[in-house]
C-alpha cells in the first residue's frame, strides 16, 4: 500500500478503537507507520482524512451486507423466509462489525458539528433508503420509484438502525429476524385492522 491507503487504514483503526473525538493525528500516523506530514499532504487534514476512511468502510460494509443476503436468500422461498434471510445476514454482520456500527453512530454526532460529515451522511442516507428499497422489490435502483424509496426503503433504513441500536445497547433482549417479522405482522394489523398470519 502507500501511504494514502497505509492512511485510510490507519484512521479507519483509530476510529474503531478511539472513535472520532480522541482519536489525533499522531494516533493515525502511528497506525500507517508514517511521518504525520502526509495526513496534510494527501488529505489536507485529519478530520477530512476520517470522514474518506469512515465513508469508505461503510460503503464496503453496506455493500458486503448486501452480497451476504443475496447469497443466502433462497431464490424459491417465499416473501417472509426471504426478509428475515435479510435481516439474519444483517444481524450477524453487525455482530462482526460492532465498531464500526458504533463509528456510524459517533459520526451522527459528529455532523452536527461538521458540514463535510453532514453531507455525507446525508448522501449515505439517500443511498441506503434507495439500496433498500431496491433489494426488497428485487428491482435495479434506477427503476425505483421515488414513492418507494421515501417509504419503504426509508422505513426499512429506520427499521435498521432502531435494531442495531438495541443489539448495540441491549443484545440479550434485541430483536431476532422472527420478531422483527412478527412485529411487522402485528403493527401491519393494528395499522389496517385486518389480521395478519404470524
């Protein structure tokens, strides 16, 4: 590697071990093993160094989850046995990536403070609403409606992070593929009054 990727390697282990605030120039440059100088050089500072490492491993993440999920969907299940494949692939990629989820969580608070995270985490969000929606309809994205992904990928970018969040804070009680889909079920009937098989 050289030294812009030793970088973006070196930030991305920072972060996951030191988060965005205590994580310093010096950590980074300890971690690629190069002269703090470069961060200047290839990135122009640190936090613009963080936020490219941060972007890209969650990009990578999203789209190994993805990749997980349509690997281990089976193309003959029905609707259900499918969207739980999603979400048990989702559980336990987060379970492997826990630091990362918890990075993501930091930068929330981050972009309040910095309009460059604030964009990007904003483009994030539109992509995954899209990203979303488009793998549940089983439809290439540039065919989506704009209706679907402002409801049921935005939803499902919702439903996401409120799970995560409880894996995140509280696993032995967080929710499994066959609650979340029994929860659907059983909002789905309060919403429409109509019963929903479980």
């Amino acid at each position: 590697m050289g030294n812009r990727e030793d970088l973006l390697a070196g930030a991305l282990e920072c972060l996951k071990e030191k988060g965005w605030a205590r994580t310093t120039v010096r950590d980074i440059a300890a971690a690629a093993g190069v002269n703090h100088a470069a961060i200047g050089y290839h990135f122009g500072s640190r936090d613009a160094l963080l936020t490219e490492a941060f972007m890209r491993a969650m990009e990578d993440w999203g789209l190994g989850i993805e990749a997980e999920a349509e690997a281990a969907v089976d193309p003959a299940a029905g609707p259900r046995e499918r969207y739980e494949a999603i979400w048990r692939q989702t559980i336990a990629s987060f379970t492997r990536n826990r630091k990362l989820w918890l990075v993501s969580i930091e930068a929330g608070i981050e972009a309040q403070r910095s309009p460059r995270v604030a964009e990007l985490m904003t483009r994030a969000m539109q992509e995954g609403r899209s990203g979303l929606a488009a793998g549940l309809l089983g439809v290439p994205e540039d065919s989506l409606a704009e209706r679907d992904v402002r409801t049921l990928g935005a939803v499902q970018l919702a439903l996401m992070s409120g799970v995560l969040m409880q894996w995140t804070l509280d696993p032995d009680h967080a929710p499994s593929e066959h609650d979340i889909a029994d929860g659907l079920l059983a909002l789905s009937e309060r919403i429409t009054g109509t019963p929903q098989p479980m």
